[in-house]
C-alpha cells in the first residue's frame, strides 16, 4: 500500500521475535534523542562547573592552597558543584530552616573565593565534631553568602579596634574603640 511517503513499511523476524522495520527506525529515532539529551545534559553540566571555577577563582585558589586547606577548598568546591549539578526535590535544612534544592542552587551559583574564605575560616577556627560534613558545608556556604559582606565589616573592625592589630603590635590604640577622625 502506498502512503505517499517514501517509507517502505518492511517486517523482519529476528531470532523469532516479529519487528516492524517502521518500529525500529522509531526505536533508534528516540534513543538518538536521548543521547542528545544526555550529551546536552554533559555539556550544561560541563558549563556549570565551568562557571563554579571562574566565579571561585578556582585555578588562583589552587595555587594558592597547599596541605590541608587545599584538600579542605576541594572538599567545598565539589559540594558546591554537587548542590548545583543535582536535580531533584531534595530540601535542605540550614539553620532550622527549610529550603528547596532551587533556592539552594540559585545561592550557589552565586558563590564567590571570599564566600569559601569565610567557610574555610569558620571550619578551621571550630572544634566542634562535624558528623555530616556534605550538610554542614552546605549550611555554612548558604549563610556565608546570606552574610559575608557583614563578616568581613566585623572582622576589619576586630582587627583594627577590637585588639588584633593592637595585640600584632600594629597599632597602639589603647581606647580600643573606633577612631573616626
């Protein structure tokens, strides 16, 4: 029977199983597709990461990290790119708080080489017994963006008036209160 299309409608047997050679082309027409979709999915996936390394000055912070705090800022990197790169319904509980794997992710891709700072900063300078590193990390990058700008207003002031200049011998305030001319 002739469709007036150029398609010729074939059956085959294959080891007894009856395929339609229509079916087939369809068959191999969708698994085309959903290479693409995967090849596409490696390629955003590439682009994110991309992107995640730019905004963290990755290759700069390479560098300058050795030991431990490289080993720490791979740590939080990977995290961030896990975050980002997942998809799902996941929720995440920070600070008592819920929030959807898209609001997370949107924080994330927002990260900057200061926001890891003040994690890596915090992480070092706490002794307390970390039980699920992945939450925790994830935790302290989401309010290290909520509040980085704050915490490093805090830590000048500190480190001027507060006494750390002062006890390094930098300064010698002695009012240990600000100085605003």
């Amino acid at each position: 029977e002739n469709s007036g299309t150029n398609t010729k409608n074939t059956t085959e047997t294959i080891d007894g199983d009856h395929i339609s050679h229509s079916n087939s082309v369809r068959v191999v027409s969708m698994l085309e597709r959903q290479t693409d979709d995967v090849n596409d999915t490696t390629d955003d996936t590439d682009r994110i990461i991309r992107l995640i390394k730019k905004n963290l000055e990755y290759d700069i912070m390479c560098e300058r990290y050795t030991g431990t705090d490289l080993t720490l800022f791979e740590t939080i990197f990977r995290v961030i790119c896990h975050v980002v790169c997942g998809k799902g319904d996941k929720k995440y509980r920070i600070s008592d708080l819920e929030y959807s794997h898209e609001t997370v992710k949107s924080v994330f891709m927002k990260l900057n080489q200061e926001h890891v700072g003040i994690v890596m900063e915090g992480y070092q300078d706490t002794a307390t017994k970390v039980t699920d590193m992945a939450a925790y990390l994830t935790a302290s990058l989401y309010n290290a963006y909520l509040t980085g700008d704050v915490y490093w207003d805090r830590r000048v002031k500190h480190d001027m008036y507060g006494g750390g200049w002062e006890e390094s011998g930098i300064t010698n305030n002695k009012s240990g209160g600000r100085d605003d001319g």
